[in-house]
C-alpha cells in the first residue's frame, strides 16, 4: 500500500485575505516557518520514500522544512501546483466574494473556468494523476505530497466519491496533513483529514 500525505502548504502574510495563484515571491514569513517548523516534527518519525512539492515557492518552502527532519530534498510535481487562477489570480478574497461568479465557485465549480485559467475539473485530473503516479512509484512507501488548499480538496473529493461540485464542502487548513492509502486491487481509503 502506498500512504500518501498531503500536507497543505503553512500560511503566509496573505493566506486567507488573497487569492495569490501561483504569483511568484509569496512565502511563508516568520509565523509560517514556524508553523511548517511544527508540522515537521509531527512528521518527523520514520523517513518517507520521497517528499514532492508544488512547485510554488510557499509550498516548496513548507516541505523543504518538512524534509529537514529526513536529510530529503523535496522534488517537484508540477501536477499538484496551484490551480491556474488566471486574472482572478493576486485580487483579494473580498473583491472576489463580491463577483457574481463567487456564487458560481463555491456552488457549482464544475461550471467555472477561472478567465484565462484552467477549470476544476482540469485541476483535479492532473492532481489526482500526479498523486497516482507517485503511489505507483512507491507502492510500499509513504510519500509526502505538499500542494495547496483547493489542490488537496479536489484530492480528497475524488478518492471519497464526492461529486465536483461539493468539493467545496471539505475544509483543508494550512500546514494540515491528510492520509490517504492507495492499495493495488482495492479501493482507495482517506485515512484522516486535517491532522
């Protein structure tokens, strides 16, 4: 069985006030180094067999951090990258919320393309493939996959059954760990969510 931790990346200044996509230059700040810093000591026993990052600077931040406890350099998946926010990308939460389009995101995102960016759906397929693909390469290993909110919970919708437009419903917070077990000839199990 290949056990798969995905750790959301720890917050920075922004987390929560604004929608920072894949801008470059976001990363975690004092608060957030301490934060992963916590996170990698709850992480800290047996060595996994890879630790794969998002390529986004406040994620390859986290697991860098996360890895120390291991000597382990983190490699980049560019499948479990933020999604492609597009224009919507950098604008504040609150700017957002106030769009017609917001009602649409948060109740029925399989209808959305972010303008000059990539849908859901797009997103959840090259996540869930790049989480398959690290889970084929190490069928016996844990594997710690750091990667982002929306990223995660598509993750997670798609190995619990939930239809894309309830994705929203799960919660992932920053610097959280989800446990998802991905055994050869069985179903897929989320072992825990949020840890």
């Amino acid at each position: 069985m290949a056990r798969i931790l995905l750790v959301r990346h720890a917050p920075t200044p922004e987390t929560g006030t604004k929608l920072t996509g894949r801008l470059p230059g976001v990363g975690l700040g004092p608060r957030g180094v301490t934060i992963a810093e916590a996170t990698a000591d709850r992480l800290a026993g047996p060595a996994p067999a890879a630790i794969a990052t998002s390529p986004v600077q406040r994620c390859a931040e986290t697991a860098a951090i996360v890895g120390r406890p291991h000597a382990m350099q983190p490699e980049v998946e560019p499948g479990v990258e933020e999604i492609d926010f597009g224009r919507w990308q950098g604008r504040t939460l609150n700017s957002l919320s106030k769009l017609k389009a917001w009602e649409t995101v948060q109740q029925t995102p399989s209808r959305f393309r972010f303008p000059d960016g990539e849908t859901f759906a797009e997103a959840q397929l090259r996540s869930v493939d790049a989480i398959e693909r690290l889970a084929a390469a190490h069928r016996k290993g844990t594997v710690i996959v750091c990667s982002h909110a929306d990223v995660i919970k598509l993750v997670l919708a798609h190995y619990l059954g939930t239809p894309l437009d309830l994705f929203q419903r799960l919660d992932v917070r920053p610097a959280s760990v989800s446990e998802l077990g991905l055994h050869p000839g069985r179903g897929p199990q989320v072992v825990s969510m949020n840890v």
